[in-house]
C-alpha cells in the first residue's frame, strides 16, 4: 500500500462512519446472502446516497463519470465497506457488467443515454441470459428478435428463466437469435430492451428460502428501437462473453471480507453455545478458516496474475467454502435449525420466518450454480486450460 492508499483508505473509513448513522445505521449487514429482500427501498436509497458522494463506478474512466481509480484502491473501497458492516448494493448488474460492457463496446450514443442512470442508479437493469433450454449451455438461446423495418424497431418473443431482479429492473439485457437458421453462438444479438411495456410479462419464481429474488421473463412481441443492439447484428456472443469476463471483478475482494466476517460471527456462535467444546466442530471450523486463508490467495490471484483459468479455481474455491461454511452453520445451531418461526411476511411472501443461518445455508446452495456451476468451471479448466480432450457434445 502506498501513502496514497492508506490515505484512501482513511478517506473511505472516514466516509463510511459519518454517513452510516441516524436512519441508514439500521442498514448495517442488511442485504447479504439470501437476504436480498430485507429494506429494498431504503437500500436502493442508500446505493443512490453512495453515488451523489461520488462511491459508485469506482473503475469507470473519469469520461464516463467514473473516478478510474486504481485496482488496489477498488479494493480497498470494497473491503472497507464490507468491514464497515455496509448495506448490500441493488444496481450490480448495471454498475459491474452492463456498464464497463457498454464503454468497451456500446456506441456513444448508447454511452450517453445509459452510462449516467446506472452511475446514479436511476435506472436498474438483470440479466436476460438464461432460458429453460439453455443455461449451462448458453449458446443454445431460443428467444427471437426480428427487426421490423417500417417500425425501425426489434421485435423480441421467447422466455428467459431465473432473471434475478427483473421485478425490480427498469431494462433488461438480451441474448437473442436474430439470424433465422442460426445455430449455437453465430445469429445472435445482444438487445437492450425496456421492461415497461405491454409485450413483456415477469413472473416472479419463489425460492427455498420463501424470497422470490429471481423470475421468468415472457417476451410476446416486445419492442425496443432498432439502435438498441450493443455490437453488430449477429455478434452478440462477442458481446455477452465480455460482459461475463467483467462479473469476477474487483467486488470479489469485498466478498472475501464478508465471508470473513461471517465466519468469525459463527465462530463467535459456536463459542456462546458451547459447540465449538465439540472436537469435530471444533477441527471443522479451524479447518474453514485455514481454507479461508488460501481462498483469499486465490482470489487475489485471479485479480493480479494473468494465470489462465485463475478465474475458474478462484470461482470453484468459493463456492464450494461457502457451501460448505453454510452446511457447518447447521451443525453448530443444532437441531433448532431445523425449526422456523411460523409468521406472514409479506416482503418475502412466505408463511415462515428464517434465521440468518438458515438463510446462509439455503441460499449458498446456489453459490455452485450462478456464474458457471461447478462442473462448467471444470470443463473450463480441463479443455482451454490443461488442454485435455473436449467432452463429447450432444
Ligand atoms: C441465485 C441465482 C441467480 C441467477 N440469476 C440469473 C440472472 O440474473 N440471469 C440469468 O440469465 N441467469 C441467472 N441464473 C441462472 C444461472 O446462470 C444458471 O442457473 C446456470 O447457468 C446453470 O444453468 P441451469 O440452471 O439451466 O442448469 P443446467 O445447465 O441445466 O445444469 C444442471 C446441472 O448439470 C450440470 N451440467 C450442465 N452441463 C454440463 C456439462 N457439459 N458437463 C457436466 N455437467 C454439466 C450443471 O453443472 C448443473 O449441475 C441464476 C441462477 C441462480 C442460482
């Protein structure tokens, strides 16, 4: 760290403590694992808070209203907002993918138009990528657009599945097959399409938890302009795999941060409730902690070194930590996991009340599936990485 850094450092800390008092205290550790629900609205006010001071878009060039700042600052920015105990953020999709995606790809009209609401968080955006066909295997998207000449606009019909967000989003952003007879990764286009609109329907999908964090998203002759295509007509492969190559971004730094702290919370737990006396517990959180250690490593890695497949070990290591810590947070509660308040919370619509714990545990199921699941990374590394032969594609 240099003086600059510790001075951004201070800067940051000292930002955070004035600011989250008063009515934004009651944020703190809001908004984490699985608890995406809990005060949306005042998140979502908090995350516009951030951006009128200037704590959004840290890494965006100061031409697009970024502050271009450097990798080790993003991180310092992240860790300390995540030490600060600091509400989790509501515009990820726009402010980490679809935004650096645009000013590396997007015209400057499509700059202009975009770049701003996302800083300011104006303008939520999700993810359009997923289909009931077609998630592992992306490059078999089934959804069609057709570009109606006379209206000079797109015209989408298909269905998207497990788009986090979309009841909350203003726009969305689409794979689409735009080249009839197109097979696999060729014909396709990456459209950006308004999501307030007769032609588009969302149906929220309640997940184990009781949340309903992610939906389906129906097109039926939705429309957006003919400009609103990020790359040529046919090239959106191009353009959706650089948007994935920004979602293992700098904010992993901040992740490791909370999972620190949750660690130590159950750490912490397992001290008050007498388990951690237990030696199998107590071998398996000692054994967390020292794989915490060497995930860090591997994050910090796949951020600094330009090791191929960095990205895919540091995706596989956390997951599976993560899981795993959510599974021993189980057996550190005890049977009373097993258990949930019966209550009517209608921000979840569900009719029983979980703990955090139970919440962790539950919502890390995930964490081996979202972003590549834990068998696409291997292939990953095993194909483009150790160079051993392909799987056999049906
Ligand atoms: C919490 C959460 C949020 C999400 N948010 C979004 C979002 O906002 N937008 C969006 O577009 N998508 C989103 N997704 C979808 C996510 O990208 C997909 O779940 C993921 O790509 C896996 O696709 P799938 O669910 O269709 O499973 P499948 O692809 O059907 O996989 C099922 C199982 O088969 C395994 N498998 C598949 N192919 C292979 C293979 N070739 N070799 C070995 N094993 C294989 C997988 O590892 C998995 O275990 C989200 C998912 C989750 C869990």
């Amino acid at each position: 760290m240099s003086p600059d850094d510790e001075a951004f450092r201070e800067e940051v800390r000292a930002w955070l403590a004035d600011h989250l008092t008063g009515e934004w205290a009651a944020l703190r550790g809001l908004g984490g694992s699985g608890s995406g629900h809990e005060a949306y609205e005042e998140r979502l006010a908090w995350n516009r808070l951030l951006a009128e001071h200037g704590w959004t878009c840290l890494g965006w060039p100061v031409e697009h209203g970024g502050r271009a700042l450097s990798l080790t600052q993003q991180a310092i920015f992240h860790e300390e907002y995540a030490r600060a105990d600091a509400p989790g953020t509501v515009n990820h999709l726009g402010e980490q993918l679809l935004g650096p995606t645009l000013i590396e790809l997007g015209t400057d009209e499509q700059k202009a138009r975009f770049l701003p609401g996302i800083k300011a968080v104006d303008e939520l955006w999700c993810q359009g990528y997923s289909e009931p066909g077609a998630g592992s295997d992306l490059a078999a998207v089934s959804t069609r657009a057709v570009l109606d000449e006379a209206a000079d606009e797109w015209v989408i019909d298909g269905q998207k599945v497990w788009t986090s967000w979309a009841h909350e989003a203003d726009w969305i952003f689409v794979i689409a097959r735009t080249e009839p007879g197109s097979s696999r990764h060729h014909g396709l286009s990456f459209l950006l399409v308004p999501l307030d609109q007769d032609g588009v329907e969302i149906r929220p999908i309640e997940q184990i938890t009781g949340g309903s964090e992610f939906n389906e998203v129906f097109f039926s002759g939705a429309r957006t302009p003919a400009g609103m295509i990020v790359g040529a007509p046919g090239d959106g492969w191009r353009v959706a795999m650089a948007l994935l190559g920004f979602e293992r971004g700098v904010s992993v730094l901040g992740q490791q941060v909370a999972f620190e702290r949750e660690l130590d919370d159950l750490i912490d737990l397992a001290r008050s409730n007498g388990t951690i006396d237990d030696p199998v517990i107590r071998d398996r959180l000692a054994a967390h902690s020292a794989e915490f250690e060497v995930m860090r490593v591997n994050a910090v890695r796949s951020l600094t070194e330009a090791t191929p497949g960095a990205d895919n070990v540091a995706k596989l290591v956390w997951a599976g930590w993560h899981r795993r810590l959510g599974e021993l947070a189980m057996e550190v509660c005890g049977a009373g996991a097993l258990t949930a308040a019966s209550s009517q919370i209608e921000a979840v619509e569900a009719t029983y009340d979980l703990d955090r714990w139970q919440r962790l545990f539950l919502f890390s199921r995930a964490d081996t599936l979202y972003g590549g699941s834990d068998e696409i990374q291997r292939n990953i590394l095993a194909e483009r990485v150790l160079g051993l032969p392909k799987e056999a594609r049906g």
